[in-house]
C-alpha cells in the first residue's frame, strides 16, 4: 500500500512537471532571475501567441497549475504543492556569489557629518543643520499645560539594531521643546549604563529615541554588558516607571526586546516576529505570493489562517492580478506592459507583497513589552502614505489634530497581535485602514486579522505613564508642527503635568 501511494504521487509530480512545462514553455534565453520569471509567466499566459493576453487566458494558466497540483483530486493544495508544479518549469537562479547582510542589518558608514548613522559603526550624535532648522520652526510656543514643578527629562538615543539617521534629531527635537516653552530641562546620554537608580532619581521621564535591540545591554558597538548589570538597568527603568515617574518613545523604540539578548538563551538567534523566510526558489515564491493574494481578495480566509488554496481561490487570484495589469480595461495587455506591470505583482518584498501566516513572534522581556504596549512585527516602506485616524478625539494629546484624519508619509510600523491590544493601551491615534489600496495592503507580512494599526498611544503601568508614538523615522516628521505638538502633549502626560483619559480603549 505504501509502495503503491509512494509511486503514485511521484507519477503524478512527473506528470504535473510535463504538463506545466508545456503550459510555460521551455525555450527561455539566458537573463537575470527576475526577467527570466517574467518571460515564463508571459509564455504561460499568451496562450495563442498573439503578443497580448486577456483575462481569460490568464485564468486558463491558474487552472493549468492548479490541476496539476492537485493529482488527488482532493479539492484544495497547499503551497508546497503549488511551488513543486511552478518550480518544475520556471528558471531557477544561478547560486549567489558571496553571503549578503539579509534583513535590515546595519548600513555602510555614511560621509556626511550628521545625522544618527553619519559614524557608523558608532552612533552619529549630531542632527543635520538644515533638519534642526526645520524642526525649530515646527515647534510651537506654549506647551498644553503648566508643568506642577520644574521637570527634568533624560534622553537615550541608544540603538542595538538598526541605526536610525533620525535618533539625534528626535533627541534634540525633545530637549528644544523644553527650551522653547519652558516645560522641561533635558539631558541627552547614548550610553545605556545611564539607566540606573541613583542617576534616574533626578529625572522625572525618560524618554527613547529609536531605542532599537537590546538597548541596555550597551553602548551600540561594544559587548554586552555583565547580566548581573543589565538586570539591574532592567530593573532601574521598572521601577523608574512603576514608582511614578514617566516613560515617553519614538518609532523605533517599539522595535525593541522581541528577540534573545546577549545574555539570554538563544543570543543570536535574530528578531522574532515571524520574518520573511519562506520559499526562496521562484516557484515557492510565486506559490507564496498567490497564497497571500488570495488573503488579500478574500478576508475569511486571513482570518480562519486559510494556508489552503483551493481552484475558485486560484481564480479569484488571477482575477484580482489581472485587474492591476489592465489598468486601461482595454481587456488586453501587450507585452511591454506586462514586463513592467508584472514585477510589482509577484515579487514577494516589503515594498510589494509580503507572506500570508500567522505572525508567532515573542517578547523576550515580558515587563518591559507589556509597559512599552507593542513589538514591532511588519513596517510599510518610507514614504509611505497612510491616513492617520483620530482615535481619541477628546483627548488633550489629540486636539492639535482637530478631529481631523491626516495623511503622512514614513517608514510605518506595525506590531505584533501577539503584543499590541487596545485591553492593554489607550489608542490616541491609529492607522485608516479602510483608506489603504488593495496593494498596499498586500505589502503586510504576517498580517494582524483584525488590520488594528496603533500608531499613538498611552498607558498607566503602576503610578507611572508611557506614552508611545510609531511615526518619526523620516527626519521629515520633525518638521511637522502637529505632529511636534503631538509629541509635546505626549512628553508631558508622561510627566505628570497634563492630565488624560489613559484607560484601556477596549476595558474588558
């Protein structure tokens, strides 16, 4: 019986490769990887030859690769199946010469003398002249409320992953609020050994800037730090918070401790949150790109985590991707639009379709993820655009936005179902999702199945406050006077000096 199953799916995986050889079409001229998948794709899909495909031939291809996938008839195929069937004729790439970074890694060292990665492998400490300039003219007059006493503000611009250009701008844009309307008095420091009690007693909050990693093990470039120190700087900014004091971060602070640390089990292991990975040949990609098309036309299935595909999923795939392809719904796509049409449709990158499957990732430093309120998961490429929506439109922190939805361009995170939860912030503002286009939706990877994008938040933790705002990679964002306002309000709500509603948004 077993013999008989063995060769029976084997007979059938020789049968699909024929079959979809024929459907491609073997004869293909040596070219990169990326224009070889294109030439195939088109000889799969211009079944009479004519230099133009139409919807129908289009579909005719989906059916053909789904036939030949599903040999048992069984009604629905996994990607593996799919990608065996798609690999069988498409050209594969030739090995890549050398090892590349992978991921988002660190950057060369920059020449220019700002800007937070302008001296990598160090963190660049000095904001561009003409950013600062920007940012000074952003800045607005009076702060909200009138601070009880005089406050003192310690900034850490830190990174233990990536660097961010932004980090002394962001660092600056705090210390000239303070200038400016007389709320506070700031001091900037980029060595984590900073945080510990007897120097955190004289500040009232702490505030992060683009605080990446493992930020207090140390400094950006040296060796972690002894556990015994690090676990009294993690218990330094516990406590800090929980006594009473407040927490305030930017963007990339929410990209912290969701990975091992240098003293933790696993170290090096790399960043949880479920990743890219996946398929590497052409096939395993094009068969993970449909599957998360197929996420994308049909909801139900991003929610039940349908990894399945069935022959109406395979249709409606090729329905959706035809759509973009005949932009002029002329009902035929010449050649030359589909080579530049195509790309963005099957590529499997943040910047245009990303991988279905649930997002597992983890915090690796449970106060600290439940405190900051979110870990990074998936980020929408600068410059995005996204609509902000105004969650909360009484609250003090919101008013500079008079109620009104906004569009701003960034580098926009999101954040892990597994950590973000309007049970455990209050959401200030957030991500319109309803106004995102079909295919920038397509661009999340692992995506959240309830499309809730927090981008501005706060929260009690003990007798203490944090305030959280994702936006502020692009030195852009400093130069813009509500979202300057936005982060003043925020600063002082975690002081203490103005007042808000900080409950949960969804209080079980």
């Amino acid at each position: 019986m077993g013999v008989q199953w063995t060769l029976s799916i084997r007979v059938g995986i020789v049968a699909a490769a024929v079959l979809v050889a024929a459907s491609f079409g073997q004869a293909q001229a040596p070219a990169p990887a990326a224009a070889n998948t294109t030439a195939a794709l088109w000889t799969a899909f211009d079944a009479d030859k004519d230099n133009s495909i139409t919807r129908a031939e289009m579909k005719s291809a989906f059916d053909k690769w789904y036939d030949a996938a599903d040999t048992a008839k069984t009604g629905s195929i996994a990607i593996d199946q799919l990608a065996a069937v798609l690999n069988a004729a498409m050209p594969q790439p030739a090995p890549a010469a050398g090892g590349g970074t992978g991921g988002r890694g660190g950057a060369a060292p920059q020449s220019a003398p700002c800007g937070g990665r302008a001296n990598l492998p160090t963190t660049g400490q000095t904001p561009c002249p003409d950013d600062v300039t920007k940012m000074m003219a952003a800045l607005p007059a009076t702060a909200p409320a009138k601070p009880a006493k005089p406050r003192k503000v310690l900034v850490l611009g830190n990174p233990r992953g990536y660097v961010h250009s932004s980090i002394p701008l962001a660092a600056k844009t705090i210390e000239e609020l303070g200038k400016k309307t007389g709320a506070w008095t700031t001091t900037i420091t980029y060595d984590p050994a900073d945080i510990n009690a007897k120097n955190l007693e004289q500040y009232d909050a702490l505030f992060l800037s683009s605080t990446t990693g493992c930020f207090l093990d140390a400094k950006t470039t040296e060796p972690p730090a002894s556990a015994v120190d690090v676990e009294a700087r993690k218990a330094a900014l516990i406590s800090f918070v929980r006594g009473g004091r407040g927490l305030a971060g930017i963007h990339a602070t929410g990209d912290s401790y969701h990975s091992p640390c240098g003293n933790d089990p696993g170290a090096g292991a790399g960043r949880g949150g479920g990743g890219r990975g996946g398929p590497s040949t052409p096939g395993g990609t094009l068969a993970s790109v449909i599957l998360r098309w197929s996420w994308g036309v049909d909801d139900k299935k991003l929610q039940a985590d349908d990894r399945m595909l069935k022959k109406t999923d395979m249709e409606a795939v090729s329905d959706a991707m035809y759509a973009q392809l005949d932009t002029e719904k002329a009902g035929k796509v010449a050649q030359a639009d589909f080579n530049t049409r195509i790309v963005p449709l099957v590529t499997q990158t943040n910047q245009y379709v990303g991988t279905a499957g649930r997002d597992n990732g983890k915090g690796s430093w449970p106060d600290w993820d439940n405190m900051i309120g979110g870990w990074f998961k998936f980020h929408w490429l600068d410059p995005q655009k996204i609509t902000v929506k105004i969650d909360d439109k009484a609250s003090p922190l919101t008013r500079m936005f008079n109620g009104q939805d906004f569009d701003v361009n960034d580098e926009t995170y999101t954040f892990s179902i597994n950590s973000f939860s309007r049970k455990n912030v209050h959401v200030l503002t957030s991500i319109n999702y309803d106004k995102m286009s079909f295919m920038d939706k397509l661009k999340e990877s692992n995506p959240r199945p309830d499309h809730d994008f927090g981008l501005s938040w706060i929260k009690k933790d003990g007798q203490g406050r944090v305030f959280y705002m994702a936006l502020g990679h692009n030195e852009r964002i400093y130069a813009m006077k509500p979202m300057v306002e936005h982060l003043l309000a925020g600063m002082q709500y975690a002081l203490g000096d103005l007042k808000a509603d900080d409950s949960p948004s969804n209080n079980p």
